[in-house]
C-alpha cells in the first residue's frame, strides 16, 4: 500500500492489474464520541464543471454516472466507522474527466474537531492500494480528500486535502451545481397503494443541500388539489424533495374472524423438514427479492464490488470442479455495458458453520471461471482481522477473487432500512421486502442471525465463577469474539428499528491490530469478569453502555447524559425527574460531579418526591447525570448462550425505550417551543 501526502498523484495501473472497479473510505474519529460527516462526489467535464445537477452524488442521490458511482454508506471499523464509495471506472461516462471526493458537516461543526481523518483506496479483490492521512483540516465544514482523474487513457488519483469553510452548499456551486434550498418532501406509506404528502420543515439540518434529479417540468399542486401547467422555461434544479414510499409500523385492523385465520404469505415456512431445505428456501427468497428490489439488491452487492446494472440471480447451479461437480446455493449475475459481474454465494441457517472445503472449492472454481467473488451466508458476524473461514488464496492466478460474508442480521437490517425509513420506489417493492422480512424474522426459517455465544462460553464463565480463568486462556478471546459479534448485531437491529445509525465504540487507538485489542480485553475479563461495550447512537445526547458481570450474574444499562448549563442546580435535578416522568422506578441515578469526586445516587422511586437528594452536599458543581438499569441475566428456557443472548437483547431493548426515548422525547418538545421548566423560587 502506498502512502500518499497533500498533493501527490499516482497512476493506478501501476499498483494493480484489476483497477476497473475500486473501493474507496474516508474514515475519521471524534475525540468526544460524537460528530459525523456525510461523503459527496463530483463528477466533472473537462471544464471543471458538473454535466448537469445529476453528477452531484450525495445522500440524498447516492447513485451518479449512470450507476458507476455508489455511495455504499457506512460500516463499523476498530476506531468507529468508515464511509465507503463504489467506482466502476471503466463505466465512468467519457465526458468525464475528473471525479471529486469530498465530506461535509453541518450545524456548526468543523472538520478540525475530528482525529484521523484519512482516505483508504482498493481494488475489487480488497487489496489497499493507497492511504492518505489528513494532518490538518482546519475550522471548515466542507473538505475535498481527494480526486480521481483521467490522463492519456489511464486513471490516476491524486491526494488534495482542500478545506472549503462555506460548507458542501459553496463547494458544489463552484463545480456547477445549481443549488435550490427549497424542500420538499413525498413519502407514500400507509400500505401499497396508498400515498400522503408531508412538507419537510424547512431549517432542518439537511434541507438547504439538493437532492440532484435529472431536469424535468416542475409540477404543483394548485389549492384544488389538481396538477397546475408547468412554469414557463426554468429548469429544474436539485431540491431535496424526494418521492418513497414506507411502509407503517403497524398493520391496519385484520379482517379475520379470529386468531386462529392466518394471513397468505408470499414465502410460506410450513413445509421446512430440515436444515437443507431451510438453506435451499432462503436463498431463493433472498436473491429473488434482491432482483425484483433494485434498491435492495444494489445495496447488498455494491459493497462487493458489483457494478449497477441489470441483476440477474439463480440457485442450484452444477459447476464443473473435478471428478464432482460442485452446486453453489446460488449465484448472482449483473450486466454492465456488455460486461459480467458474477458471484458464487453459499449460505448456511441455524447454528450451522460454514466449510472450509466448500468455499475453498468456490474460490477454485471462481478463479478459473473468471467470476468476481464467493459471498458467504450465515447467521454468524464477521470481525474486522478475524476470519470465519480458513481459504487459501494462489498467488499464481492472474485472476483474483473476492471472498466476502453477509450475516442474516444484516440482511434484515437492510430491508428495514428500507420499508420503515428511507423508502422503495414502489408499494409492491415495499410489500416484497416486508414479506422477506416476515420469512426472516419466522422461527422456522433458520435466519435468525447471531444466537451462541459458542463452545467456550460456559467453561468460561465456571471459570470466573471458581476463579480458574487465567491470563491468556485462548477461550476467553473466543467469548470477546463473541461478544463483538453479539454487539455488532444488537446495533444492526436496533438501528434498523429506529432508522439511525448505531454503531460500536471502540476506544482503541487507530492502527491497532484488532487481535491484540481482543487480547487484552480477554485478560480483563479474566481479571475482573465482567463484558463491557459502548454504542453510540445517532441523535442521543450520550454513549450507551453495556456490562455483563458474569460473576454477579447482572445485566447494567447505563448512559451518561450532561447537565443543563441554564438554572441553579436544583432547576436541573427537577428538570431531569420531570423528564424521566415515564421511566421506570427502579431506574438508578447517580450525579456526576468534576474530577474524581462520587456523587449522590439512588432510585427513581426515591428521588421523585425529593430531587435535592441529587445535589452534591458541599454545594460542588454538576456536570451531569449517570442513569443505569440492572437486569438479571436469564437462564431459563434454552441454552445458557442463547438465554445469554435474549438478555441482552432485551436489557438494551428496555433501556432505550423506557429511558433514552424518553431523554429525546422531552428534550425535542422544549427545542420545539413546547413545555417550559418552571424556575426554583
């Protein structure tokens, strides 16, 4: 991998044989665990300038090029997460000269107060190819990383570090876009068919970027409610308004006479004997869907390198290996300008492990066939410099393939994603993927994603519990492997039911090997016995965090909130009661208060009737709020591992509905004008 400094290029052919299609991250941390910045392309003639508003490619127009550019969104890292970007270069359209890769942030913040900001470029196996450090970004809301260029029929990238303080609105002006801040916004949902209008506030902290839309008459609804005659010349410019169509949370009345009336699914589950047919069933389900569902199924490929183009899948192929053929559970074909992107999938439900043997096989037969990749399918969670499975790649082969996992967590995450937040462009598109979520979610269908914490989970915790467990046992990096799984997942699922990003905190420093970090949180938990892990989620005013004592047994919930800087500090432990009014009772509160002072703490019950029980007794500063649920861990029906599993899903579940939920609610009714804190008299 070459290092790269502020304004050196480097020709990409000569650091890899396969660079039509590459990856690139921009990645960067936040010192305060919050903060975020969202990814932008441009691409440009050979005049500098935009063809037209539709090669602005951002969050809200995430496919530019006709296809050749996918914004791939984020993925969680060691130190946070990364935003990823998809090119397919030898698709890029020929007027365009140079593409742009920049980031934006908004409501004051500035790229300066971020860490490690850096841009990571790949070839289509994943090799790194060049790394750019950003050593100092400066007070600006807008930053140009880097740039990817034609020069004599060859593609070159060059590292630009540019600020831009008039934020992504002054960046993209100057390239040409023609920047409309007016928005409005169109999302149909209440069930197929059926669609309402709601305007979008306008202020809100995205409105003022533009959607890009290919130029069109602008049509509006008169006050009768009929389409008015399209103003005279002006063309369309990028809005924000965007039209999508959801799905609601819950389902109208049923028409059923009863409980027993079971309603028609599209993907029944009943006739499921056994473990292959449950793998035979799923992946036809799932890769019929992906090609009937372009949103969908874009979005699960384009992080494999896989160009937009027209999606063809199959199942059950014989492919020629040896004296017997081998049979993928699929297959996945996409078709760009007369080109073949193809990938082998093997999929596996249940608890049931993927085979060396069988993806070694694929990737054989990959490589002489001269397909792209081997996905790997399964319940299981892969982890950054963890392997599920142990491949051998050759060296010798031009040809290199791809080898990638998806969990059904993920899968599921993706479709949520989709029909209750961010919208299809059909009611029958979002009507398939809610049956694809349905046959997911069954009991009966094997996809259930992480469930066992594995084969060293109880020797380890009788380990704690008799105080065996030593420094170094292997088992116990097995249970952090684990547990990473099990954190990664719990942020998939609770990040698809809230439709915002939820992702793991890792305080380790950038660059550190992901095997020595899991060494030494396993020697911790030899010593103290205890799993801790951080989530950050977006628009929640703190880090959640989760420890599982296995020697008490416990379960903590807790979040770490600041206090109000306005008002005495009664006005703000009444404020914060007020607040938690709907919380639960047994709720624990402690204040914080500077320094490594402890301050008072109790239940809610108590302190509802008494709120200057929170004020330190010499009069000291606050400087916030730890509250924290405990829940005992569960042994009840099933494994040890999977009632493990279930408690934690429900500790978490628990926690943000009946206490974080309740932080936002109150908070966002008094930003909005509404409820008003009385003072102390």
């Amino acid at each position: 991998m070459q290092k790269m400094v502020k304004g050196a290029n480097v020709g990409l052919a000569a650091l890899s044989d396969d660079v039509g299609s590459v990856m690139m991250s921009l990645g960067w941390s936040s010192p305060t665990g919050e903060g975020d910045a969202d990814v932008s392309v441009l691409l440009l003639d050979g005049n500098g300038k935009v063809r037209s508003d539709a090669d602005f490619c951002f969050y809200n127009n995430p496919v530019a090029g006709n296809g050749s550019v996918q914004l791939l969104g984020k993925t969680p890292t060691a130190d946070g997460n990364e935003d990823r970007i998809s090119f397919d270069l030898d698709a890029v359209p020929a007027e365009v000269e140079r593409i742009v890769v920049a980031a934006s942030r908004y409501g004051g913040s500035r790229f300066g107060d971020l860490n490690d900001l850096h841009l990571t470029l790949a070839d289509s196996a994943g090799d790194s190819l060049v790394q750019f450090s950003v050593e100092d970004a400066g007070a600006v809301s807008a930053f140009i990383f880097g740039e990817l260029y034609r020069r004599t029929g060859e593609w070159k990238f060059r590292a630009v570090g540019q600020g831009y303080a008039s934020g992504l609105g002054g960046l993209a002006t100057d390239f040409g876009v023609d920047v409309d801040d007016d928005a409005e916004e169109e999302t149909a949902g209440e069930q197929p068919g059926q669609q309402e209008r709601r305007e979008e506030p306008k202020g809100a902290p995205r409105a003022s970027v533009p959607a890009p839309r290919a130029p069109e008459p602008t049509v509006v609804a008169d006050g009768g409610g009929e389409a008015a005659a399209p103003g005279p010349s002006r063309p369309a410019r990028p809005r924000t308004a965007k039209k999508k169509v959801t799905l609601p949370r819950t389902a109208k009345k049923s028409l059923a006479e009863n409980d027993s009336w079971r309603t028609a699914r599209l993907f029944p589950l009943s006739a499921l004997k056994n473990d292959r047919e449950r793998e035979t069933r799923a992946t036809s389900v799932l890769l019929s869907v992906m090609t009937q569902v372009p949103e969908f199924g874009r979005r699960l490929t384009a992080g494999f390198g896989a160009p937009a183009g027209r999606m063809e899948t199959f199942t059950e192929v014989s492919l020629p290996h040896g004296d017997t053929p081998r049979r993928p559970d699929g297959v996945i074909r996409v078709e760009r300008a007369g080109k073949l992107w193809t990938a082998l999938v093997e999929t596996k439900t249940n608890g049931n492990a993927l085979k060396a043997d069988q993806v070694q096989a694929y990737m054989d037969i990959a490589a002489r066939r001269g397909y792209e990749s081997v996905i790997t399918l399964s319940n299981d969670v892969a982890l950054e410099g963890s392997s599920l499975v142990d491949v051998r790649v050759d060296g010798r082969r031009k040809h290199k393939v791809a080898l990638w996992h998806l969990s059904w967590a993920e899968v599921a995450h993706q479709a949520q994603m989709l029909i209750r937040h961010e919208g299809v462009g059909t009611a029958p598109h979002a009507w398939l993927l809610q049956e694809l979520l349905h046959y997911l979610q069954h009991e009966h269908s094997g996809c259930h994603g992480f469930q066992n914490m594995g084969a060293a989970w109880v020797p380890v915790r009788k380990g704690i519990d008799d105080e065996t467990l030593c420094q170094g046992d292997p088992r116990a990096t097995e249970v952090i492997e684990s547990w990473e799984k099990l954190i990664r997942q719990v942020c998939l699922r609770l990040g698809g039911e809230l439709g915002q990003k939820v992702l793991p905190v890792q305080r380790a420093k950038r660059g550190a090997d992901p095997r020595a970090r899991r060494a030494d949180l396993a020697d911790r938990l030899c010593t103290h016995g205890r799993l801790d892990a951080e989530l950050r989620i977006e628009g929640t005013p703190g880090i959640l965090a989760i420890a599982a004592d296995l020697r008490t047994g416990k379960l903590r919930t807790s979040i770490e909130v600041p206090a109000s800087e306005q008002g005495y500090p009664l006005s703000r432990a009444k404020r914060l009661i007020r607040q938690l009014a709907s919380a639960p009772a047994d709720l624990h509160i402690e204040t914080l208060v500077p320094g490594d002072g402890v301050g008072p703490r109790g239940t809610l019950e108590r302190l509802r009737p008494e709120p200057a029980d929170l004020l330190p007794r010499d009069g000291g500063e606050i400087a916030g709020f730890r509250l924290s649920l405990f829940k005992g861990m569960r042994n009840g029906r099933g494994s040890a591992e999977s009632g493990f599993i279930r408690s934690v899903d429900d500790a978490v579940d628990r926690f943000h509905a009946l206490v974080i939920a309740q932080l936002e609610t109150r908070g966002a009714r008094r930003s909005g004008g509404g409820e008003r804190p009385p003072s102390d008299p």
